[in-house]
C-alpha cells in the first residue's frame, strides 16, 4: 500500500473516532473491547489463506489492518502511543533482527533471528521469572494456545517426557482421573480433570509434532460435512428421526466421505 493510501486511511479512522460526528460504534471502542474482533480477523485471514481465496485474502487483510489502525488511533487520543511508533518499533526489529542483511556493527552480527531474539529478552528474563513471562504471553489468548506456548516452554527448561510409554501411561491416568470425577458427580473437579486431558493431548501433539489446531479443525469440517450430507438426505428434517436412522446415515456419510478423500 502506497504511503499516501495509508495516510487517507488513517484519516478515515480517525473521522470515525470524532467525538461529535464519528461512528457511535467505533467512538466507545476499547482496547480491551477490540479483543474479539481481532482475533476474529486474524482467524479469517488464516480461513483465506487455506481456501487460498485472493479477494477474500485481500478483504480480511484488510479488517485485520483496521485492528491496528484502530488501536493505535485509540492510543494516540490518550497520548500513548501513535501509530509511527508501532511501525518504527517494527521497522528497527527487523532491522535489528537481520544485521546480516542490514550493515549493522552491533553484538548481534551473525546470529540468527531466534538467537538475537533470545538475546534481546535475556535481561528481562533476568528479572523477571519465566513463569510471569508467559503469564503475561499466554493473557488474553485462546486456551489451546496458550497450553502450546506452555508445553513448548516447558520442554525448553527439560520438563519432557521420558519415553512413547511414559507420555500415554500420564494420558490414562488424566482419563481415568476424568471419569472417577464424573462418576462422583463432582462438576468442578471434572472440568478441572477435563482440562488436563486436553493438557496433556496438546503435550502429546507437541511431542509427536502435530499441530491440534489443524487437526481440531479437521474434525469440525468433518463433522459439519457429514452433518450436511444427512441434511441433505433427510431434505433437512433430522429433529424427529429415530436413533437407528440418524445412526444409519451417519455411517453413510462416514463411508461416502471417506470415498471422495480417496479419489482425490
């Protein structure tokens, strides 16, 4: 995008912000409110890209640069921060991150981007200790992503499992320490259990290296494409159907996508 385009669009924003003749809707937002929004943009850019959809990419590109603009507005009406200060900050990163590229004197010639990275968080981490960081990391995340972030952490300070046996022994036991919670009918401890179950997945798709965001994904296309097929032969009328039907034509979908994978 050709600076002055970028110049006109954050004059547009910034109309939108005006006190008096603004958009309501963007005049009362937050950082804190925005969250949502940006994490949606981001996952729909990330949809378009897999669809590889070029207009489609063009348009949630797009909304996910609205995001930042839009933050950044909101920072530089409480004097914080501007906009230039986020693309100068990243522009000296990058620089600073490729000194082999970039002329550059400093200590970090000829390392790597994720030593120089590494190097640059020393003195914070110094000071700070590694559970705090990822707190602060993993804050406002999606919870899968947050247990990634931790498993990979984890695994960098030699918290790692032993063996395969060791790492689905620890899987059984988070199960069946699941289904004596459920058994007392003790909810709180269950959720509690459920989630180190799908602790200690994510733990197992990291060691295997698998992503579970991809394979998660999968499963819901898979399931809303079986899920379809029934809708389709049943002309949309599932509610009112027998166990035995709806177990038929499941099984049918099943069979009939699994036939279509395989020619393609």
């Amino acid at each position: 995008m050709k600076s002055n385009a970028m110049i006109e669009l954050r004059k547009v924003i910034s109309r939108l912000r005006d006190p008096l003749n603004g958009c309501p809707w963007d005049i009362k937002q937050t950082h804190t409110s925005l969250i949502p929004y940006v994490l949606e943009e981001a996952y729909e850019v990330v949809n378009a890209i897999e669809s590889n959809d070029e207009k489609g990419m063009t348009e949630e590109l797009g909304d996910l640069l609205l995001q930042v603009i839009l933050h950044a507005q909101i920072a530089e009406e409480e004097n914080r921060f501007t906009f230039d200060d986020i693309v100068k900050e990243l522009k000296n990163k990058l620089i600073r991150r490729h000194p082999n590229i970039f002329e550059s004197t400093s200590k970090f010639k000829g390392l790597s981007w994720s030593e120089i990275k590494m190097l640059e968080k020393e003195a914070i981490q110094s000071e700070t200790p590694i559970t705090d960081e990822a707190k602060r990391k993993i804050r406002q995340q999606p919870a899968m992503n947050g247990a990634i972030y931790i498993s990979w952490k984890a695994k960098d300070l030699g918290l790692e499992w032993v063996s395969n046996d060791h790492i689905w022994d620890k899987f059984n036991e988070e199960v069946e320490e699941l289904k004596e919670a459920l058994l007392q009918k003790d909810m709180t401890n269950a959720e509690e259990e459920l989630g180190d179950v799908i602790f200690t997945l994510i733990n197992i798709a990291r060691w295997y290296n698998l992503s579970p965001e991809r394979g998660l994904k999968k499963t819901n296309n898979k399931f809303l494409n079986r899920l379809s097929y029934m809708e389709s032969k049943l002309k949309g009328k599932i509610l009112g159907q027998s166990k035995k039907q709806l177990e038929f034509l499941w099984q049918e979908a099943k069979k009939m996508m699994s036939i279509k994978k395989n020619i393609n």
